[in-house]
C-alpha cells in the first residue's frame, strides 16, 4: 500500500510519521549547517521538536513542543499532540503529560 491510496493500517501509518520526522531531523541538521554558514533564520519550534524526535531527544522534543505552544505556533499546525501517534514516545513522560494537561490537550493512549 502506498500513500494516497486509502487509509493505513495505524501501525503503517506510525511508521510513516516517525519516518516523517526522522527526514525532518535530517532537514533541520542541515538547516543549522546552512544558518551557520549564511546567517539564515532560524526554525519554528514545531520543527525543533520534531527533529528532536526524530534524533531521538524526547526532552527537547518536549521543549520545543512547548516553546511553540507559547508562541501560539502549535495551533495552525498540530490539532491534538496528545492523540499523534507520532508523539507516543512522549507519552511517559511528566513533562509531556503537564503540557498537554496545561493546554488542556485530550491525551489519548499510546498506542
């Protein structure tokens, strides 16, 4: 099955995103080459933490998750960050569980 042609299976559709967020990893490294070398601006913080997800950096995926809440940059791009099954590494921790319950974020199970 490829995208676009129907709904995925939940565990495809995971894969897919944390894929997702592995290229965006990627990207954002890259990004920080470019920044350092020609003074480009900087990333949104919803791109901070999912790359920082992607490296596998929960802590500072949550930071960025809540640098953008407070930004109010969150909101045009991410419903429910309690129920992305992208963010179920997140899910054990307090911090992540104190954001979304700050924002008053439904957390749905992990699954």
């Amino acid at each position: 099955m490829r995208l676009g042609d129907g709904p995925l299976p939940i565990q495809e559709a995971v894969s897919v995103l944390r894929d997702v967020a592995r290229a965006l990893a990627y990207a954002h490294e890259q990004r920080l080459r470019a920044e350092s070398a020609c003074e480009v601006g900087p990333l949104g913080s919803y791109d901070d933490a999912m790359a920082a997800l992607g490296l596998g950096d929960r802590a500072g995926a949550v930071a960025g998750l809540k640098r953008s809440m407070e930004r109010h940059e969150l909101f045009g791009i991410e419903a429910s960050p309690g129920c992305n099954p992208v963010f179920d590494p997140l899910h054990e921790l307090r911090s992540f569980q104190e954001l979304m319950r700050r924002y008053g974020i439904k957390m749905c199970e992990a699954g």
